[in-house]
C-alpha cells in the first residue's frame, strides 16, 4: 500500500548524542516535511524539501538537519544542539504543484525522549 | 501574524451526542481549510477540506462548517462513538502559503460509554 513510513516509533536519547529519524514515502510526491509537535501547541516546521537535494529551514530548524539524496527519504537528524528535542515528530509529504490544492499526507510519528 | 486558535482545548462528551468544535483563523486571503484527525500516538488523517466559497463539507458524521467573513470554522461530530475520541486540528492553508500551512492547537475529544 501507498504511504509514508517514519521509524522509529519510539526513541530514547542520551543527551548529547545525536539521532536520526527515517522517513520514508511511495506515495511519489515531490514535497516532504517535518514538523514537531508538542502537548497543546499546533504542528511547527522544521524543515522542508520541494525536490530532491534541496531543502529550505522552516520556523524551529535550529538543532536539526536533514537531507534529500533521494525522492522517496526524508531524514531528520535531531542533534546535540537541539535544547529541548523530547518531542514528537511528523513527517509529511505532498504531491507537486500548489499547496492550496495538494493534500498533506502524514506518517505515524516517532516520540523522541531525551533522558 | 497568521494564526489559528481551536476551542475548547479539550472535551469530554458521552458516546451518542453531538459536539461542535471551533476553529478561528487570521490568515487571510487564504486558499482552503482542512480539518484533521490525530488518533493518540498516531499520525493526523484528513477528514474534511474546503475553499474559501464553500459553506459547508460533509464526511459521514462529521460536518464541517466555514463562515469567511467572520473567519470562523466549525466541526460537528453527530451521534459521537467510542472511536471519536482523539485531537482534531484544524489547518488553514494561505493563497500565498508557499510551504508555510497555519495549524491550530487542536481540540481533544474524548467520548465515554
């Protein structure tokens, strides 16, 4: 079947390590996105990518980067410069041309707990 | 800035009855809204989308509402089942957006037997 696939489901981090969540999508959309999501708060971009090897920081990027080699993945590394990475996150993907038009398809999530 | 704010923050509802959510946004113009479902741990799943000159959308038991003037949105869950329960945002996408989609907080519903 068609969708997007994000792993882990779960994470547990050390702090100061960096970690690398996957994402992955066969739905061939072009778009891809990560956003976080925090308890009471609505969905914030981290990053996107419109096409491959091309990416643009969204509002929270700082302490993650990510990477597009390829069409179908998206990853998000959360790095030890991320302050307050305990968090979930969503990846999403949209097929081309305008956003107006073009349905966001999400993944499960991966919940990232730093102890 | 643009921003979009949900109410109540959360809700709590016997299975059976209706409820209506509340979505009120500031970006404008904008292009569509959408509605969405997030099951607890789960990834949100799109249940309703409407342009800026649609009144009304439906998909089963839910019913979304959207009144441009007064940039307010609703959602009404009829005859609520254990299966309701879950977040429920809303998503309000500019004509300008670019990549930059506008989410509210969301609204937690939870349907007790």
């Amino acid at each position: 079947d068609g969708g997007i696939t994000q792993s882990p489901k779960y994470l547990f981090r050390k702090e100061g390590q960096n970690v690398t969540l996957s994402c992955e999508q066969n739905l061939n959309h072009d778009a891809m996105y990560w956003y976080r999501q925090d308890p009471g708060q609505g969905l914030r971009l981290i990053y996107y990518s419109q096409i491959v090897n091309d990416f643009q920081k969204g509002d929270i990027a700082e302490g993650y980067s990510v990477s597009r080699e390829k069409k179908e993945s998206f990853p998000l590394t959360v790095t030890s410069a991320q302050k307050n990475p305990t968090a979930f996150y969503l990846c999403a993907s949209r097929s081309s041309g305008r956003v107006s038009t073009g349905e966001l398809f999400f993944g499960e999530g991966s919940r990232l707990t730093v102890l | 800035k643009n921003q979009v704010e949900q109410s109540p923050q959360s809700l709590i509802i016997l299975e059976g009855k209706n409820c209506t959510l509340q979505c009120n946004y500031t970006v404008s113009p904008f292009s569509n809204l959408r509605w969405y479902k997030q099951d607890t741990g789960r990834g949100p799943v799109s249940l309703t989308i409407m342009t800026f000159s649609e009144n009304t959308k439906s998909n089963g038991r839910y019913t979304a509402t959207l009144d441009a003037d007064t940039k307010q949105s609703s959602l009404h869950i009829t005859a609520s089942q254990l299966s309701d329960s879950a977040s429920y945002i809303c998503v309000v996408i500019p004509n300008n957006a670019g990549n930059m989609l506008t989410f509210g907080g969301g609204t937690r519903l939870m349907v007790k037997p």
